[in-house]
C-alpha cells in the first residue's frame, strides 16, 4: 500500500478508481468519488490516499495524529470505505502510519470493519429509477397522508404568500450564501457548533458548488415565494446519484415546510433527470428522511485497524458507551454517545 496526498493522484488511478466505483452499486455515491478526496485535499493537508497494489483500490483518510485517522472529509461525509478490492486494515493504518482509523459510515458490505463494528445505521434512499410517477406511487403505498399533507401546505403557502417558484441547477453564488447562513443560524438556535462556517469547510462546500464536471458536481435547488427566498437545498452529484448535503430555509415560513416541499420537488426533478437514487444519509431522527425515503442502505460504524494500544482503548469506549445506553434511564443512557460524537467533531474540524 502506497499513501499519497489526492493532489498527486495521476489521470490512470483517477481512472482506475472511477471504474472501481462504477462497478459497486453500494459506492456510487458522490463521497466515494475521487473528486471529493481532491477537494477535502485542496482544504487539507493531512488528506491521504492509500494506493492499493498500485491501483486495484483506493481509500481515503485525513490522518489527524499518530493515533488515529478519520474518513476523507470527516464530519460532513456520509459515507467512507475502500474503492476497489478489500484492503486489511491494520496494513491501511500501517500505510497511514496511525494507530486506528475511526469510521462512522461503512456500508455494511465493505469489510474493514470486521470484527471491530460498534454500531450500525442506515441512510435513507429515495428510489427514482423509474420516474417521477413511480416513486410518489411507492411513496403513497407507505405513507399516502405525508403527500397529502404536503400537497396542502404546498397550496396554502401559496394562497397566503404569493407564487411559488422552484429552480434546479442554481447558480447564483448570492442564493447559496443564503443558504449556509440559513444553516448557521439553525445550528446556534440549536446550540450546536456552526460547522459550515469553520474554513476548510467552508472551502469544500464552495468548491463543490463550483465545480460542474460530468462525474462530480454540486447542484443547488432554490424554492421562492413571490421572488422572495424561502428554501434551499444543496445535493453531491456523481452519475446517476444525488446526496443531499445542506437543507435549511426561511423561519418566517416554518409552518409550511419549505425545505420539505422544495426536497419533495428536487426528487421529482432528479426522477425525470436520470438519477437513479436520492441519498439523504443517516438519521434516525430525522423525520422528513423517512418519510422522503423508499429504502435504506445499512452502514456500520466502529475502530478499525489492528492489535494497537490506540484502537483497544477506543473499542473499551465503544464498550462502555454500550453498556451505559442499556441503562433504563434514556437521558443518563444518550450521554456517552453524545460526548464521542463531540469529541470526534471537534477533532475532525480542527485541521
């Protein structure tokens, strides 16, 4: 296994890594790109790529100590894994030259993870393969009153606020200002760290809205009403995927859903554009997800690497973390999560 920083992958390992990624439905997505390497890199400069048998597979990490890495593009990807043939993951750590390599989002397929999985998800699929038609009818079939109920905020937003108008494709840089300042601002309400305002984040999103490649580009929706901004939406797109990315809209219009009608439409619009599935990721929580959604992909999470002091010490954590969520009390129960997923945060933004 070779490592190199993603600037100084040449045209043939870009190639062969495109091809790896066509041939695995499970890595289609925009994260698993080696566009997306390149521009955390550009960001970055702890980014590496691990060649592997010069070429018959790829994976991408952000070395952060000699303790551990992460993910390319830790804590705004979706997904991480290898491209290509499987890789063992203590020889991946002895590449990066670090003790364990934490993972949040593996899908469940991949087998880095073996024998080192603390926990599982799974992110929310949108099937639009077959069109618009077939995915509302697949929608109806599970939850008929969500379009219902959408369908009529959709007209009474309109009747109370003027014409709404939907756009794909934007590419006004003021609408995508919006935006990450819609978004910023939904994070302090919520007491959470404004993770699309630290600075090489902000330069992956600008470089991802810039950029307009036929394997790789960043597509904005915008809903307006009566001119006015109400909802944005910005989605990864490679081939036939899209992933949603940021989702934030207009206080004022809370209690009409906006960034839930302008999702709703943006489906639509992929279904009737050649992409074969929306990605919203993970999330339990997230109500809109499921009910947008048609299936889910299983992802895992977890250490990997091999016999080391630093991947035994954070698989205890995972283990005790474990053992106080089966505690009755749920408040007690959710604390260790939320205090690694803090933790980990703060590592990753910290480039």
């Amino acid at each position: 296994i070779e490592t190199a920083h993603p600037k100084e992958l040449g045209a043939t390992e870009i190639a062969l890594w495109r091809s790896h990624q066509r041939d695995n439905a499970d890595l289609l997505s925009p994260y698993f790109a080696p566009e997306w390497a390149q521009i955390v890199g550009a960001a970055r400069d702890d980014a590496r790529v691990c060649i592997i048998d010069g070429g018959a597979g790829f994976f991408a990490a952000q070395r952060l100590s000699r303790f551990a890495a992460m993910g390319i593009g830790a804590p705004i990807c979706d997904y991480q894994g290898v491209v290509g043939a499987p890789a063992d993951a203590a020889a991946l750590c002895r590449a990066l030259k670090v003790g364990r390599i934490d993972l949040t989002h593996v899908p469940a397929s991949q087998s880095l993870l073996t024998g080192s999985v603390a926990g599982e998800d799974g992110s929310w699929i949108a099937q639009t393969a077959g069109g618009r038609d077939l995915y509302l009818a697949a929608v109806k079939a599970r939850r008929s009153e969500f379009l219902s109920k959408t369908d009529k905020k959709q007209r009474k937003f309109e009747r109370e606020h003027g014409r709404l108008e939907f756009r794909a494709n934007v590419r006004e840089s003021s609408d995508f200002e919006t935006l990450l300042n819609w978004k910023n601002a939904q994070l302090a309400r919520s007491g959470q760290p404004e993770i699309w305002a630290t600075p090489w984040v902000r330069r992956v999103l600008e470089d991802c809205f810039n950029s307009q490649s036929p394997t790789f580009s960043g597509a904005l929706f915008t809903l307006t009403v009566d001119g006015r901004p109400a909802a944005g939406a910005f989605f990864l797109r490679a081939g036939p995927v899209m992933h949603a990315w940021v989702i934030a809209h207009d206080n004022d219009f809370d209690a009409y859903s906006p960034g839930l009608l302008l999702a709703r439409w943006a489906i639509c619009w992929a279904a009737e554009n050649g992409v074969a599935e929306v990605d919203f990721g993970p999330g339990a929580d997230s109500q809109y997800k499921r009910q947008l959604s048609t299936t889910q992909r299983l992802i895992v999470w977890g250490a990997a690497g091999g016999a080391t002091l630093s991947k035994t010490v954070r698989c205890t954590a995972f283990a005790l973390r474990a053992g106080i969520e089966r505690l009755p009390q749920p408040r007690l129960a959710a604390l260790p999560g939320k205090a690694m997923r803090k933790l980990d945060l703060m590592r990753a933004l910290a480039a």
